[in-house]
C-alpha cells in the first residue's frame, strides 16, 4: 500500500519553485499551521495578505486538489504530534541523555518489580530452542543482543530482526519451543501477528512490551516496558534502555539459574577471547 507523502516535507522542498504570493501562504502554514487549517480561503488570504485565487493556486502547487484537500493534509500532518512540527524548548545539552535514561530506567525498574519474571524465566529455561523476534531500529539491534547474552550461557537461541522472517519461523514452531517479542509500543503488526502464529502452533510467547498493548494481548507471559519520550525529538529514544534491562535481568536469571554451567562456559569463553586479543583479565566478554 503507497503512502501519501508528507505535505509539509512538500511543502518545503518546493518552496523555491513557488510563485511570490503562494510563498506567503507556505509561510503562513509553518508559522501558524492550526489557523490554516480551520480557516477559510478568505481568512487564510487575508492573513497571508494574498488574493483567495493565490491560495487556491498554492493548494493546487502542493499537489493537492483543491484548498479542502490541503487542509485535510495540514491535518494528518499534525495529527503526527506537533512535536515533529514546532520547535521545543532544547534539554540541557548531553547531560540529558544521561538524565533520562537514569529516569527511564527508575520507571522500568519499579514495572520489572511487579512482572513475571520468574515465569519468563521458566519458559526460556526448559525451551528446546530460543527464537527472538524484532523489527525496526532499537528491537532489531536489541534482538541479536539478546541472543548474544544467553548463547554464552549454553541456550540454544537465534535472532530474527526482521519483518517478515518472523511470520515464516513462527509457523514452524512447535509447543517444545519459545519466542520472546521485542516491541516498544507493542502495536507493530508483524511483531502482533508472529506472535499470534507462534502460539497457535502451541509455541510459548514471552513479550517485553507495553501493557496493554495487542502484543501483551498475544503473549504468556509480558515484561512491561514503558518509555519517556520528551518533546525534545532529536534525542534519541529513550526506550531502549528500559527494553535492555529487562534483556539483562532475565539473562541474569538464567545464569543464576544454573551457577556452575554458567561460569564453566564463561570461562571458556573468557579463555579463548584471551587467547585471541590479549589484554588483561578485567576486559568484558566479547562486548
């Protein structure tokens, strides 16, 4: 299914190309874009200080149908958060970063507290074999981290960060097996639906997502994350601190679990890294 573009990236990229009076209108638009669009064509002209004809040839240069049709683009645009439209008071420069994710991480920590954990921890350790799902940018990465933690630990577990790799594995699985589901928001549709194939082959499904949210919905058992997103949109997503540490706190768990198999492949791994880079007997493993 084709998207729509964006109407003010539009907007914007064809700005030069706009005639004098139709540039009025563009500026009127990112100046006040809430005034456009509940307006008139008359009001709209008159702030702009152009003829009614000029905004209907503007509506029509940014390849709309007509001054309605570019209303209800304005709209869309906005319904995306105004966030990602007008400018936000900055953070304090890269103390914020270490700031919210302190803050993000306090919230997750007091959620982890109330979760199942120990029934995660259950599932993954008598499970044939491990399979993480997730799509898009901070769950992809987070996916393999995952299989990165507990392979070392002797876990049979493999990564799949992608989109639709999950649906075609999750329809082989059998109830021997389980899926962990990495989703901020927990309402990415292939994320939802490989979750619900999984389970209908009698797979078991851990999610690390939000409450409430349709993969919650799919899952056995859900470690809740929350995320803080400020209006400050060029700091990076906060999010993937609390999905890391929920990752963490059950590849703990695990090694807990089962101490002296733990440490005798650690060891292990720790000898044949040493033997590979060198260094001192303090550096992490394989990190």
């Amino acid at each position: 299914m084709s998207q729509e573009i964006d109407i003010l990236s539009r907007i914007t990229a064809d700005f030069a190309s706009l005639r004098d009076a139709e540039k009025k209108v563009a500026e009127l638009i990112f100046a006040d874009i809430d005034f456009v669009t509940e307006a008139s064509i008359s009001e709209i002209a008159a702030r702009a200080g152009v003829s009614d004809a000029s905004v209907t040839r503007f509506a029509r240069a940014a390849g709309c149908n007509n001054v309605r049709d570019l209303k209800t683009r304005l709209t869309r645009s906005l319904a995306a958060g105004r966030r990602f439209i007008q400018e936000s008071a900055p953070e304090d420069g890269p103390a914020a970063v270490y700031e919210i994710a302190t803050q993000t991480l306090a919230v997750n920590r007091d959620l982890m507290a109330q979760a199942d954990v120990a029934g995660a921890v259950d599932r993954l350790d008598a499970a044939r074999q491990i399979l993480v799902f997730g799509a898009g940018g901070g769950s992809s990465m987070l996916a393999q981290e995952m299989q990165f933690r507990l392979v070392r630990l002797g876990y049979a577990i493999c990564a799949y960060p992608q989109a639709l790799l999950p649906r075609m594995v999750a329809s082989t699985l059998d109830p021997a097996d389980v899926v962990v589901v990495l989703s901020v928001t927990g309402h990415t549709p292939e994320m939802v639906e490989s979750a619900r194939i999984a389970r209908q082959y009698g797979a078991q499904v851990v999610a690390i997502t939000a409450q409430g949210s349709p993969l919650a919905e799919n899952a056995d058992v859900t470690l809740p994350v929350a995320s803080r997103e400020t209006d400050f949109i060029y700091h990076p997503s906060a999010s993937r601190y609390a999905m890391l540490a929920a990752i963490d706190v059950l590849a703990l768990e695990l090694a807990l679990r089962h101490r002296e198999r733990s440490r005798d492949k650690l060891r292990r791994l720790k000898l044949t890294l040493d033997a590979h880079r060198g260094g001192d007997n303090r550096q992490p493993l394989g990190d």
